[in-house]
C-alpha cells in the first residue's frame, strides 16, 4: 500500500524460509511480484550493487554540477529496463531454493504438527498423547543442529505446555548443552517466578543447575524457599540439601538441616514424615560420619517418640545390616514380633507385617544362625500362610466359577434345537422319530423291497456323519422296525447308492457300535435297476462338529 516494494520482498523471503503450509502460494506470488516491478526496487541496500566511481547509476559520466531530470516518459518504460534476464533469473533462483529446503522440511514436520491440537494455553491438563507429541517433535528438532529452530519450538511449546515442570527442566538443560547460559538463565526465571512456581520439582532442579555452575548462594535460597514457602517438611528437599552441604564440607551444618526438620515434624500431629526423618537421618549420620553409636541413638529415640511403623523398622534392620559385627538380633526379633504380632497395637497393614517378616528372615539368612532362623520361619508360617491358603483357595473356587459357566453356555448352545430340526419342523406331515438331542432327524423307515420307484432319502441341511451309535438303546433303536440280517463281509456303501448326490454319503458305524447292533443292509428294489443310475462322490470321511448340530 505504500508501495515500499523492498520490504514487500524482504518479508516474502523470510516467509520462504519457514516451513508451512501455504508455501506454494506464497512463492507463486512471489514470482508475480517479481515479475510486475523493476528489480530495482526490490533489491535492499545490502543486495543493490554498487556502481563504480565516477559513473551515475544510469550508465553515463556524471560532472559535479550536472542536474539529472526525470523525463515522464521514464515512467512507461518497461520494468525490466536496465536489468539483465540472467539478473532477475538468480534474484527468483535464491529464492526457490529457500523454498525447496523449507518445502522438504515441511514434509518431515508435518506429522507432529498434525498431532498439536492445542497450541494455545489452558488451565486444563493436555492428554498424554499431546504430550508425548511435543517432547517427540523436541527429540526430532534437537537433531537438525539448527539453534535458531530449535529455540522457536520450546518457546512454542511452552505456551501450551507452561504447568509442565518437565518442558522447563528440558529446555534449560538443552540451552546450557547449546552453550546458550543466558538463554537457560532466562527461562529457569521464568519458570521458578511465574509459571510454575509453586511446584517443588522446578525449585529442586533450580537448586542443583545453580550449585553445578558454582552459585551456592542461588542453590541455598531454592532450598530454603522450598522449605519455608512452596513445601515445608518435604522429605526430598531435605534429603538433597543436606547432602549438598555435606559436598561442601560443611557436616555440622547437614547435621542441623535434619535436626531442625525433626523439630519442627515433632510439633506436628500424626505426622507421617518423622518416621522417615529418622531414618534418613539415622543412616547419613553412619554414612558420613561412620559413628555407629549416634547412628543407633537416633533410631532408639525415634522408637520413644513415634509410633511403631514398618518404615521405621525397615531402616533399623537396614542399619544392623550394614554395621559391622555382632549383629543385635534379639533386639531386633523383639521389635519384629512386636509389630507383626495381630494383637499389637501398629496401625501396619497386614501386607506390610508380612513384608516386614519377610525382610527380617533375608537378614537372617545372611546374619542369623539356625535357631533364630527357624524360631522366625515358624512364626511366619503361623501368622500368615494360612492367611494365604485361603487367597489362594478363593481364587480358585473363582476360576472354577467361571469355568463352570462357560460350560453352561457351551451346554446351553449345543443342547439348542439344529437346523435340520428346525427344516424338518416346516413340515406337519412328516413322521419322525425323536433321537436325543444332538442328533439331525433320522427317517422312520425304509422302502417296502416290492416298491416300484425307490424312495430318495432327504436329509437335513446341517446333517453330517455320526462317530457312533452307541447312544441309540436297544427299545429305541432295535425297537422301530426288524431287518433282515446280512453278512458283515457286505460292503456297507451298498446301501447308500440312492442318496442324492448333495449330500456325501455315510461311513461304516464304529466298531463299539457293531459290537451291540450288528451291521444291517438293505436290498434295493428290483424295479430300481431301471432307473438311470446317480453318480456318487467317493465316500470321504467328515469331521463331527457336536456344537454345530
């Protein structure tokens, strides 16, 4: 609009430097603008080539009083006067080349910014996915040695994902990798002073980047800010500060941390950090200092000021574990039957009892003689074995349960009505016997010997071959009608040539079968001959699939 045609390309190539989505459009119109003004005006001051001394920019030699006036006829000379087409082709040929790279590059970012569905930031938690997205697409940009990229994506990631502890830690950490400190100085700031302040995790980190690059001063006040102001009694906060002091050498001082965090958990009620406290500080005191004695005189008096606790008989059987010998096993044995005893008064669950008798027999294994050892096996065994039988019994019975009904269902479906029954059924007038269920329908009967026309047996469509008669009892079998009696030796097809050929014909009865009713056949009518014979598959044995009846 104001036609300052410089800054229009300027921006144009800027564009064509970032990977998005509209790059084709804006190269195309790129182009167009090249093509509507004179190169002239689009190159900046630093792309403008300096003309040599003692010429004017229009070619010819110029005195010093000479006054150039434009002609209005230099406004309609064509756009391209004065330049070279090999001029303009390398103005749009640096370009395109921009273009290409921030083109292929698109293609391989496209995937994770696809998968940004929030870019904006919100109160509400992103969902894992979202999440995973951004550290994946952090993971790909780290590895492109591109700074000036990579600075970009945590600063956009850090809009959506501004609660996150984590993306702070990361982005510090990647900047002080980079050499870049100002730039992980500034966002470590950020984090502990605006955005996530009151989350104890940015403080701890905080605490340890500062003391890695040698301000103690800094590390002590993120400790101390955690202990009076974002988390008072925090366990870890403790745990690292005083470590930290013990680096520095200041022992007494790492001494005093705990005390003074002992002191101020003893006002409270109840409170579920002092059983830990002890502990902790119980095993840095033998650790640092090797005082054996003050190590056992901590944990003595935190038997006398808090409640019996599997964590703190954790820690004194831990202690003795890695003191030098004679091991106190009595006293601890004591202490263990105490606690895991069912009439004590430990508000310990029945699991931690158990683990706890388990963590006292591995330190008998190792430290303990026999006696001691079965006098402790014995007890677990009375205590909780039983217990255990009984979980496992339950378990069972449940797993029995569910079988059972899964048989049900099985015996439910196969005992249901087979399709061939329900064919059979659309017929009112048709005899037929009722087998048992399981079974397709079975004629009644076969042709008289003297019928003229043999009569084709119809069988049901979901009829196949039967294992075994053995089911079929003698009144409900042998009772439906009487037949003459054949050699065995006759081929038992025989008397299946009539069957249509749809159906595949049946195979000899078992061998348990023939024991009980012997093997019948019956003779085709005469007058049968007479009629064109029907082809006949081979006889091919079929599976018996009972569920499918």
């Amino acid at each position: 609009m104001h036609s300052e045609w410089a800054r229009v390309a300027s921006i144009y190539t800027r564009i064509l430097e970032i990977p998005n989505r509209s790059l084709d459009n804006y190269f195309n119109r790129f182009k167009e603008l090249v093509g509507s003004r004179p190169l002239s005006e689009l190159r900046s001051a630093e792309e403008t080539p300096v003309p040599p001394s003692g010429l004017s920019e229009n070619g010819g030699q110029a005195s010093e009083g000479d006054v150039h006036t434009v002609e209005p006829e230099d406004s309609v000379k064509p756009v391209t006067a004065g330049l070279t087409e090999a001029e303009s082709e390398k103005y749009i040929a640096l370009r395109e080349e921009m273009y290409k790279k921030a083109k292929e590059f698109d293609s391989k970012i496209s995937d994770f910014e696809n998968a940004i569905r929030r870019p904006y930031f919100h109160v509400r938690p992103l969902n894992a996915a979202e999440l995973e997205n951004w550290h994946n697409y952090l993971d790909f940009m780290e590895g492109q040695d591109d700074l000036n990229k990579v600075v970009k994506l945590y600063e956009r990631c850090l809009i959506a994902c501004a609660n996150y502890p984590e993306y702070w830690t990361r982005y510090v950490l990647c900047m002080e990798a980079c050499g870049s400190m100002d730039i992980a100085d500034n966002a470590l700031v950020r984090a502990t002073q605006v955005f996530v302040k009151r989350q104890p995790d940015i403080h701890l980190f905080a605490a340890r980047f500062k003391e890695q690059n040698a301000d103690i001063p800094g590390a002590r006040a993120a400790y101390e800010r955690v202990h009076t102001e974002i988390a008072p009694g925090l366990l870890e906060a403790i745990i690292k500060h005083a470590n930290m002091e013990h680096r520095l050498g200041n022992l007494e001082t790492s001494f005093s941390l705990y005390e003074q965090a002992i002191s101020i958990e003893k006002g409270k009620e109840q409170s579920q950090v002092l059983p830990m406290l002890y502990a902790q500080y119980s095993r840095f005191v033998y650790l640092a200092s090797g005082n054996a004695e003050k190590a056992r005189e901590i944990l003595a008096t935190a038997l006398d000021h808090v409640q019996f606790s599997k964590p703190l008989l954790e820690a004194l059987i831990h202690l003795e574990s890695i003191m030098s010998l004679p091991k106190r096993i009595d006293y601890l044995d004591s202490l263990v039957d105490k606690l895991i005893a069912p009439s004590s008064d430990s508000t310990a669950s029945a699991a931690e009892r158990e683990e706890l008798s388990c963590i006292f027999l591995e330190f008998l294994s190792v430290f303990g003689d026999v006696q001691s050892i079965k006098k402790a096996e014995d007890r677990h065994a009375k205590l909780f074995l039983p217990h255990r039988s009984k979980s496992v019994l339950k378990k069972r019975l449940a797993e029995d349960y569910l079988s059972s009904d899964k048989s049900k269902v099985a015996k439910s479906y196969t005992d249901s009505a087979s399709p061939a029954q329900s064919v059979m059924g659309g017929y009112p007038n048709a005899q037929q016997t009722q087998w048992p269920a399981g079974y397709g329908v079975q004629p009644q009967g076969w042709p008289p010997a003297n019928q003229a026309q043999p009569q084709v047996q119809q069988w049901g469509p979901g009829y196949t071959q039967q294992p075994a008669y053995g089911a079929y009892g003698g009144a409900t079998y042998g009772g439906s009608y009487s037949a003459p009696q054949v050699p065995a030796a006759v081929a038992p097809t025989a008397a299946y040539g009539a069957y249509p050929p749809t159906y595949p014909p049946q195979q000899p009865p078992q061998a348990a079968a023939a024991t009980a009713f012997p093997q019948q056949s019956y003779a085709q009518p005469a007058a049968a001959a007479a009629a064109p014979p029907v082809q006949q598959p081979a006889a091919v044995p079929q599976p018996y699939y009972g569920t499918y009846y």
